[in-house]
C-alpha cells in the first residue's frame, strides 16, 4: 500500500521533464530558425544588390587628327591604247605580256618596206623638181641681163620669173611628200608613250594591222605616279576647302584596304572638282600616290581618307566610354571615392577606337568604359581585376 504513491510521484516527475525538454527544443529550433532567415534575407539582399564592377578609362590629352572618308577607285593617270597610224603586217612583238617599260621603249613594228619604197620615190621626184628648178632661176639671170640690151621683150622675163615660182611650188610639195614617207617609216615603229605596265597583247605577230581598226596592240598604263578618286558628301565641302587653304602643304590621304584593316598607301590631295554631282550630292577628289612598290592596282576599290585637320591639344577618351541617351550623348565619371556621376558630353570627330570630347569633360578624370548596365548617379562601384 505504501509503494503507489512513490510511483505516481515519479511518473508526473518524467512527465514535467520530457515537456521541459521538449519546450527547450522547440526553443532552440525557433531560434536557430529566426537566425536562418535573417542571414538568408541578408544574402538574398546583397544578392539582389551587389556593387557593381566596372573598368576605367583616363581622359588624355593629344593632337587629334580629322579624317573624311570615302569608297575610292584607284585610277592610272595614263591609260594608253596602242594602234598603228599604218597599214601593213606586224612584223616584231618586242615585249612579253606584263613587261614594264620605260618611255621611248620599242613595242612592235610594222612591216617598213612599202614605205622605204614611198620615200625613195617622194626623194627621186623632189631631187627632179630641184633641178628644174635651177634651170629656171639660170635662165631667169639670164633674162635679166638681156633685158637690160633690148635683146629679149619684158614678157618673156616675167614669164620665166612665174616658171620660177612655180618650180619652188612643186619642190616645197616634194618636200612635204618625202618628209611624209619618213613620218609613215616613223609609225611602223611603235613605241611607249609612257613608261608603265603592258597588259595582255590583243593582236599576234604576223597578222595585217589596219590604221582604221579599232581594235589596238596592248595596253599600256602608267603605275608610278598613280591616282585614287573618291567622293564625299558635299556636307564636307567647307572642311575640305578650309583645309586646303590653311595647310601650308597638300592634305594627306591614306588608302586602305577593302578590309580596312591594312594601310595601302600615303599620298597628297590633288585636286578637288569643280562641280557637285547633282544625282548623289557628292563632290569628287583626287589623290595622288608614288606607288613605287605597286601597292595600288589600277581600278581596284580602296578605302580612302584625308585628313583635313588637326585638333591641338584634344581631350581624348576611348569610343567604348561614351552612352548615348535622350539628351544626347555622356558618360559615367568615377571620382577618387569611387563613386558615380553622369556627364553630358559635347563629342567631335573619332578615330578608330578614340573620340574627342569638346566639352563636359577634363583631362584626366576617368570615365567607364565596361560595367555600364547596372550605373546611375551616385552608385558606389569596385573596380575590375586587370587579366594577367
């Protein structure tokens, strides 16, 4: 009888401890919970908010040249056809398809010998008329002496003075007829006019060439010097013009590649047209190249430029910097503390990966150049790791 209570006593005791256990468990989990969530929030937040990293750009100062541009066609400043001014048979090809030659070089001859034959008889009939005409001014002396006796009437001694005059007629056109035939000689032989290049022969040796053919020789084109023309917009026209009359020597001009990517040629402007083509709103120029190495091949397409000025002292940022927005075009400025301020920009020309900048900003204040997306005014930002 005495042991239940001892029992009942010891079974409410288990009880009260498993309920304090269990209320401390639920306390520990609720707090280790509560500590879940704020840390999870805080992550979520700096995930949803990170600082944004970025690569920077210092503003520079330098000369900063202006360049226009324009699809040129590179054009020989002599294209020459050859043709006979005679008939007769192509006797000698002297040059190989390709050759260059100098002026004054042989490059073919025709058959010579129906013109040596012309000569001769033009020199045998001049040398006839030379002689009567000598006899002529003897008998005419003579005339004259005889007139002055009475022996002979004043009609005859005109008469021989007109004779005279005649024969000088018919030996000044002997003359003319020989000197002809050596011009007719001279053509059977064909020379360059200009030295250059030779293309492809269009008439073989042994066949009749005909003066009224249209069909030539060869062709023959000068390389060195040769000429680029290329248009640009007549918008362009006052910075052309100011160029030319400020600078004390010709504008530069560059030929480049299809590609752009490789520098052809340096040469000077020329010239510019007189006239704007009125279907395009183009005005052409032209600029001329040494060419001494056959850098540039006639007609081929090239890229040209010209610089028509050269801003002093420049600031100078890389294209990649510069936003453009509803206001126009600016950048993102990071100060020493690494924060962020926009500037507008008044921009001018670019060159390749440069822009010159006008106005809005200094000389070495640094600009952002990658990591613009997450940026606005007065955003904290770290910059990026330069690769090793």
């Amino acid at each position: 009888m005495s042991q239940e209570p001892v029992a009942s006593v010891s079974s409410a005791s288990a009880r009260r401890g498993w309920i304090i256990a269990g209320s401390v468990f639920l306390l520990i989990l609720a707090i280790a919970t509560v500590r879940h969530f704020r840390a999870t929030s805080a992550t979520g937040k700096s995930a949803r908010h990170p600082v944004p990293t970025v690569s920077l750009a210092t503003a520079t100062t330098e000369n900063f040249p202006v360049w226009l541009n324009g699809l040129g066609t590179v054009t020989p400043v002599y294209t020459v056809t050859l043709k006979s001014r005679v008939d007769g048979e192509l006797m000698k090809v002297y040059f190989k398809e390709g050759d260059k030659v100098q002026r004054g070089d042989p490059i073919v001859e025709i058959d010579p010998r129906p013109y040596q034959v012309q000569l001769a008889q033009a020199q045998g009939q001049l040398q006839h008329d030379k002689a009567l005409l000598e006899n002529a001014r003897i008998d005419l002396a003579r005339y004259q002496e005889l007139i002055k006796s009475g022996a002979i009437p004043d009609q005859q001694k005109v008469t021989q003075e007109a004779l005279v005059t005649q024969y000088e007629g018919t030996v000044l056109t002997d003359q003319s007829q020989v000197d002809n035939a050596k011009l007719q000689l001279i053509y059977c032989h064909i020379i360059a006019p200009v030295a250059g290049r030779l293309g492809i022969r269009l008439l073989d040796q042994g066949n009749m060439v005909l003066a009224a053919a249209n069909t030539g020789l060869v062709v023959l084109t000068q390389l060195s010097p040769i000429t680029v023309i290329f248009p640009l917009a007549q918008d362009y026209l006052d910075q052309i013009q100011q160029g030319m009359k400020t600078s004390h020597a010709p504008l530069v001009v560059e030929a480049w590649d299809r590609s752009n990517q490789h520098l052809l040629a340096k040469g000077q402007l020329q010239t510019l047209d007189n006239e704007v083509d009125i279907t395009t709103g183009m005005v052409k120029l032209r600029a001329q190249f040494d060419n001494y190495h056959d850098e540039l091949f006639p007609y081929e397409f090239v890229n040209a430029r010209v610089r028509v000025a050269l801003l002093q002292q420049a600031t100078v940022i890389p294209t990649a910097a510069v936003q453009q927005g509803n206001q126009g075009p600016f950048v993102f400025v990071v100060d020493k503390h690494l924060k962020v301020s926009v500037r507008k920009l008044k921009t001018g020309p670019s060159e390749g990966e440069k822009v010159a900048v006008l106005e809005g900003l200094r000389p070495g204040e640094q600009v952002v150049t990658d990591g613009v997306d997450n940026l606005h005014e007065g955003v904290n930002v770290a910059l990026a790791r330069a690769p090793l």
